[in-house]
C-alpha cells in the first residue's frame, strides 16, 4: 500500500525480491500539475508494468474493500506513504500483521510530515523505522530502524529519495527477519515521542526576524511543495534554493542589502543569499535573472 515516487521503490524491491504480491492498493487517480491532467499515482504505474492487479479504494473503510482485503487472506500487509489510516479490521487480517515504512527514526517525528520537520528543526540526521502497524498513528512496536544522514543542502524531494532506497532495503531485511520468526519488536518510549503534523501551504511563509539558518531550513523543507515564500509587491515570491551568510553590520529584518553578486536578504541574525526563485504567474528562474527584470534596489524591504 503506497501512493508517491518514493513508496515505488518499496514495491520495487519487493518485485526484484520476487516477493509474492497478490495486489497493490494505492489512491485514486488525481489531477496533477497545472494543467491538471488526471494520472496515476508512481504505484500504480509501477505495479501495472508488473501486471501487478491494483485497488484504489476511495475510502479503506468501505466494508467491500475490507472485505475484498480480507478474501486474499495475506501473509502480511505493507504501507508505505500510502495516504490513508487504515482501520484495526484491516490491520489484523494478515498473518504476520501490517508493517509501515516510516521515514524518521521513531518515536521522533509521528505523524504525516517527518521530512519536513527534521529539516525545519536542523537535524543532522533522520532515518527509516520498519514498525509494526497499530490503530494509533506512528505508535506500534519498531521492528528494524537504519538511520540517514541529511547534508546541508538537502530538500525534503532529495532526502525523501535517499530515505526511501535505504528503507527499501531495510524493509526487504525486515521481511526476512519476519519470515524466519526472528523479527524482535521494541516498544516505542512514549517519553520521546515527537510530532510532526501536516505541512500546509501557509508553512512555507517566512519570517524574516528569523535567524538565517533557521530561514534556510524552511526553504529547504518545503521543497517540492508549498515552496517557501514571501511578498514582493504584493505578489507571492517563492523560494526555492538559498544560502545563509553572515553579515558585519545591523539592518531591518527583511530588507535587501545586495543585488550584485547576490540577492541578499537580512535575518535576525545575520542573511540569506536568494539564489532560485519564482514570482507568482512566472517561472522560476535564478535570482539574478529576477533581479535584472524587476530593477530591485537595495534597501527595499520584503514583508515579515
């Protein structure tokens, strides 16, 4: 069960493995980017080139489709980046139980952003937990755990991807472990546990009375989306790539200090060179080619 770019690597190992699946269940086709096209998820592409059968059930508690689960009677159920919670009457089906993928080194970081908040709170380092599932959400007993390191210039689209190939293969381990009945399951340390609720467009907005690193973790964070932003002329300016940098003097939060070699924006402490960025109803393009097209002078201020 699974639904991004990311969770096809999971079933990807599982073919190459030559693992027995009996289905992939992912959600329903969207509308995806401007245009709006109607596709498929990256499960669902992947299992089809497999001639893998698919269900993309539009609610998980539709007693049809847990009965449609339950008539396949599996060895054990995996979720990875699927999208939905699944209920206990699908959750106990299998016999082995459902294992989920997730991308943190629990108890840190429960919930349905732990990319993103990992790179929000600096951390040097995440990783990927095998856990068994229960009815609350990032609770069960972990199974196996490989940690990942983030590098400073990794957005949530590049450590999502490194996080994932690792888990693939920590999830293929785990599947062994489980088969040979050697699988040790650790209960969680509730004192630990951290949270990471959903991102939402307005937590790309920047504050700059900010410090510089913490700004350039954001932007990094909210890379593929919502972007990182803030206000030029009343339009939404997003942020996609920039650099921190330390600055001798003392100027207003917000304020653009240089647009010669960079574009360079005060924090509180120190600033952040804008390096690619994207007005809203244009393309993104690097700073400097925003600079030269909209006559940006120093001292002008962006909105805190």
């Amino acid at each position: 069960m699974g639904t991004p770019e990311h969770a096809a690597y999971c079933l990807n190992a599982l073919v190459e493995a030559q693992e027995q699946i009996i289905c992939a269940v992912t959600q329903p086709n969207r509308p995806k980017g401007r245009n709006l096209q109607v596709k498929s998820s990256p499960v669902k592409e992947l299992a089809e080139k497999y001639h893998i059968p698919v269900l993309t059930p539009e609610k998980v508690k539709d007693q049809s489709f847990i009965d449609k689960i339950k008539s396949f009677a599996p060895d054990l159920i995996i979720a990875a980046a699927y999208g939905k919670i699944l209920p206990k009457e699908i959750l106990n089906t299998p016999k082995f139980g459902s294992i989920n993928v997730h991308a943190s080194l629990l108890p840190k970081y429960r919930g349905a952003a732990p990319v993103q908040w990992a790179i929000i709170k600096g951390e040097a380092e995440t990783g990927i937990t095998i856990m068994q599932m229960a009815e609350s959400l990032d609770t069960g007993d972990i199974i196996l755990q490989d940690k990942v390191a983030i590098d400073p210039e990794d957005t949530t689209e590049a450590l999502l991807d490194k996080i994932f190939k690792q888990g693939a293969q920590t999830l293929l381990a785990a599947i062994d472990q489980i088969k040979k009945g050697a699988a040790k399951k650790t209960p969680q340390n509730e004192s630990l546990a951290t949270y990471a609720p959903l991102i939402t467009k307005e937590s790309g907005e920047i504050n700059w009375k900010k410090p510089a690193a913490e700004i350039n973790n954001r932007i990094r964070a909210m890379v593929p989306w919502p972007g990182a932003h803030t206000f030029y002329h009343g339009k939404m300016l997003k942020i996609f790539k920039a650099n921190p940098v330390s600055i001798s003097k003392n100027f207003m939060p917000g304020e653009i200090i240089g647009i010669k070699e960079n574009l360079t924006v005060c924090c509180e402490p120190g600033a952040i060179n804008l390096m690619e960025v994207q007005l809203e109803g244009g393309r993104k393009m690097p700073a400097q080619e925003f600079v030269r097209g909209h006559r940006l002078s120093v001292r002008e201020t962006l909105p805190s």
